[in-house]
C-alpha cells in the first residue's frame, strides 16, 4: 500500500517546520509527564543481560524509547543491541546508513543474538515472512496539488523506512522543486503528530496514533489492496476506516482535504471513541515505564 504519511501544517515555512521540530525533542524532557522516577521498591537482584532486537529500520523509534528509561531506571543492567543483515527481497533488515543510528547508542551489536544469550529480548512485531506490498502508483507527485488551493499550507511527506528507494528520491525532489512541500528524512515521527493539523495515509497503525490527538485522518483506499499478502479485513488498518474519510483518487483527496479544515470536528467520536478502546495510557503517556517494570519483575524484588 502507499508507504507515504503525509502531514499538512499550517506553518509558513521550511525553516519553521525544522525549527519546531527540532524544539520538540529539546522540550521533551521539560513536560511534565516526562518526567517519570524510577518506581519505588524494586532492585535488581542479579546481573542480567538484555537485548534489542531490530528487525529492520522502522523498529528503531518502537524499541529505542523503551532501552532509553531502561537505561533511565536501571543503568546496572547489560544490554545489547541485535539486528538483521539487510534483505532486498522485503526490504527487510539493516543498510549501512541505517546501522549508524544503532551504533550511535554506543552498545554492543550482534548480528546473530545467539551469541549474546539474553536473559530478556525486546523485539518488535514483524518477524514474519512478509513481502511488503510497497507503494501506490496511482498518487505519486501529483500529491503536491492537495495544498494548491491554499498559500497558507504546507505538506509534509514521511515515508515508511520500507519505502523504494527511487519513491523516496521522487520525493526529495518534488520537495527541492515545491516551496510548499517539506521532506522528512526521519524515522521517529511523533513531532509530526503533535503538530500536524490533518494526516493522508492508507493502512498505516499512524492512522490511530494520529486520531489519539482527536485530528482528522484522511485514508486512501488503493485498488490493490486485495493483492497484500497480509491482508487482514479485522485488522486495526481496516476494521476502523470509519474513523475518517476515506478516499479513492486525488480529486477525492483535495475534497477530504478542504473538508477536514473546515469540519475537523466532523470525526471526532469516532476518534475519540476508537483510540480509548485501543491505546490504554492515552493520557499518562507511561508505556515505557510500564514495559520495563513489568519485564523486569522476575529479576526484581
């Protein structure tokens, strides 16, 4: 399906929207639930070694905020990072660019985790043998005419860390060419759900994070969807399409786009109603704390 999340901003300009991304994370630790302690009560009552396994690129923002309060909270504890060796055929496992932001963290790296013998492994969900149905033909560039009617707006394109390498250079360039799009070369893209006014994806779980900020969502139905190996019709990606608009071709989409600013109430209930029953630390923002406390419970008194 399209690997592509597009935000739209009400901003002015490149500069700003770097600006107020980059402010984001200097600001994170300053907010107030941010600011967690380590839980009263628990030590730790052996040496243990943990590993983060990565299977590919799009994992590292999942797993590195939970190593980052393990760390927080447990500084004695041994940890490890483990990765996959890169794959064409899905697109899978690590390139070498990708490697750098793993190694960055400085810890201990091992492409085969046996060698490391964990006493816990983190790992993400996509372990399965999957072929990533990668990308939609039918938008492409012409996406930039979803903000033509408005000089006040500006479009966002995050791609998926799966993405074609020639989509993600058609991409960049369309942002070089477009003074109104903005390219994010970036795996973590939570700054850009706190401060994106309406969000265009497809089947993406981003959908439910988005609409957790009660924003509209616009979802893109590709024609092909029927042909996606891992087509789930009670998945999260199907089963709650009703939580927004959902669009066919541009002409739909330039459509959806005018009515969510117009309307951006229109969904709400269903946004409302849907993350409640899908994040249940919508509000405390604790889900970190809470991996690593209840993970660490058989090595903890």
């Amino acid at each position: 399906m399209l690997d592509s999340k597009f935000r739209l901003y009400g901003t002015q300009s490149h500069e700003e929207v770097s600006r107020i991304y980059n402010e984001y994370f200097l600001l994170k630790k300053y907010l107030p639930h941010f600011k967690n302690k380590q839980p009263k009560g628990l030590k730790t009552i052996k040496k243990i070694k943990v590993m983060f396994y990565f299977f590919k690129n799009v994992h590292i923002p999942i797993l590195i905020p939970i190593y980052k309060k393990m760390k927080e909270f447990y500084p004695e504890i041994k940890i490890s990072f483990g990765y996959k060796s890169y794959e064409p055929r899905n697109r899978s496992g690590f390139l070498k660019k990708d490697l750098k932001l793993l190694k960055a963290y400085g810890e201990e790296m091992f492409i085969n985790p046996k060698y490391y013998e964990p006493d816990i492994t983190f790992i993400a969900d996509s372990v399965y043998d999957w072929v990533h149905f990668v990308h939609s033909p039918f938008i492409q560039d012409r996406i930039k005419e979803v903000v033509s009617e408005s000089e006040n707006t500006i479009l966002i394109i995050k791609l998926h860390g799966s993405t074609k390498i020639e989509y993600s250079n058609m991409y960049e360039k369309l942002a070089r060419n477009e003074k109104r799009v903005f390219f994010v070369d970036a795996l973590d893209f939570t700054p850009l759900i706190v401060l994106a006014d309406i969000m265009i994806s497809d089947v993406s779980s981003a959908i439910i994070e988005f609409a957790a900020k009660d924003k509209p969502v616009i979802l893109f139905n590709n024609p092909n969807k029927f042909q996606y190996v891992n087509y789930d019709e009670n998945g999260v990606e199907y089963k709650f399409r009703d939580i927004g608009i959902e669009v066919n071709d541009l002409n739909q989409m330039k459509e959806a786009v005018n009515r969510s600013f117009i309307q951006p109430e229109e969904f709400s209930k269903k946004r409302i109603d849907y993350t409640n029953l899908l994040i249940e630390n919508k509000k405390n923002a604790d889900a970190c704390e809470k991996i690593v406390t209840e993970s660490l419970k058989r090595f903890t008194h």
